[in-house]
C-alpha cells in the first residue's frame, strides 16, 4: 500500500478524549454508527494556526455486521482513502490515524445528508444528478463505494461522499443497480432509521435492497440524467 498522506500527525486518545499534534478535542455529538464503526464530532479546545476546528473521530468497533475482518479494517479504510484520491471525488480529508486504537480522524464536512434530504422532502433530478456524475468517476477510475444515503453531505459546495469504504468496481454493487433503491425507499428508510430492521429496506436474508416497487422510477431517472 502506497503511504498515507496524513500532514497533521499524531492522534492520541484516552477514552474520550483527543489530542491532535498535542492540541486537546473534546467530544461534542455522536455522528452516526455504521457496520463496524461509530463516529463522534470533536471540537478543538485551544488555539491553533493549523489545526481544524472540527473533526470527526471514527473508532472501528466487532458489530458481527463487518464486512472485512476486524483486524484488517483501518487497513482497509486507508486503502479506501487512497482509492477515493484516486478517483478525485469530494470527500473529507484524512489527518490521522491510529492503529492501536483502530481510529481515525478526518475532516468535517458540514452539511446535510441526503438521508435527512430524503425524509424531510424527498430527492430529485438535482440529487440523483449529482450522485451519477460522481458515480461515473468512481466507475472511471475503476472503483464502486457504498451508495447509502447516509454516506453522502449536500451543502453549497456540491454533494460529497463522507465516508471511506471503496472497492475495486463492480456492475453488481454500483449506483444504479444497488444504491439507487435505498435513495427512492422513502417510506422503507424513514421505517429503518426509526426501528433499526433491515427487512424495511432490504430483501429477506439478503444485503441487497428491495428493487421490485421502484424499477420504473430506477429507469425513467436512468433515462433522463445518464
């Protein structure tokens, strides 16, 4: 794996709290837990030229929901993060990370996600447009992310995607075959997000989304804006 570009250095933590280069965060809010990780934002506790005001720490955490091993996850995420420069998509910069702690810290990026988009007055041409271009520059540097709606911040700058994970690309797992169905289940998500059941938004045993009542709105978006 090439290096990782992580300019401001040294993460250490202890519990909850955070030094950055020495410089003390505090925790302010949990962002959001995913398959494997939970992310807290941190505000910066002293003055600093450099250093940002904000960030986001993600600590790897055994959910029985992994997708790659445990101990192979920050491993994974900083080849992701490489994967995503690659690719030149908008996403949050890595400033450090730690590998006895399975942590990382990355930029904060403010905005909103398209989930709360979704739930408060559904996605259009603009944010499916937006997610198709940046889907073709994934697909055009040979690599696939995971397309939930809520991996993904709107704000003046444009749509970015927030978290690391990237694969090698495949028809099978990109945008219009896979993410595509949880951007339109509307009604299946906001039931999800309230109950933590998958059965709202995905087939019977499967990790893969319900297509079946959303096909025509899949295709008619697919013809307008390819």
């Amino acid at each position: 794996m090439r290096p990782i570009p992580h300019p401001l250095g040294q993460l250490e933590l202890d519990g909850q709290q955070l030094r950055l280069e020495g410089v003390p965060y505090q925790a302010v809010r949990e962002l959001g837990r995913g398959k494997s990780a939970i992310s807290w934002l941190y505000q910066r506790q002293a003055d600093h030229p450099s250093l940002p005001r904000e960030l986001v720490l993600k600590r790897y955490c055994q959910t029985g929901y992994e997708t790659v091993p445990f101990d192979q996850i920050l491993d994974f995420e900083l080849c992701s993060y490489l994967r995503l420069l690659e690719s030149g998509i908008p996403h949050p910069r890595l400033l450090a990370y730690s590998q006895a702690h399975y942590a990382l810290a990355k930029e904060y990026i403010a905005g909103e996600l398209i989930v709360e988009i979704q739930q408060r007055e559904g996605l259009d041409d603009r944010h499916f447009g937006a997610m198709l271009q940046m889907a073709g520059r994934l697909q055009a540097a040979g690599y696939h992310v995971d397309f939930f709606p809520t991996n993904f911040v709107l704000n003046e700058r444009g749509l970015h995607y927030i978290d690391y994970e990237a694969h090698p690309y495949s028809e099978e797992w990109n945008f219009a075959n896979w993410g595509i169905f949880y951007w339109l289940n509307r009604e299946g998500m906001a039931a999800y997000l309230s109950s933590g059941e998958v059965a709202h938004i995905n087939k019977p045993g499967e990790p893969k989304p319900l297509e079946a009542p959303f096909l025509r709105q899949r295709e008619s978006i697919l013809r307008r804006l390819s």
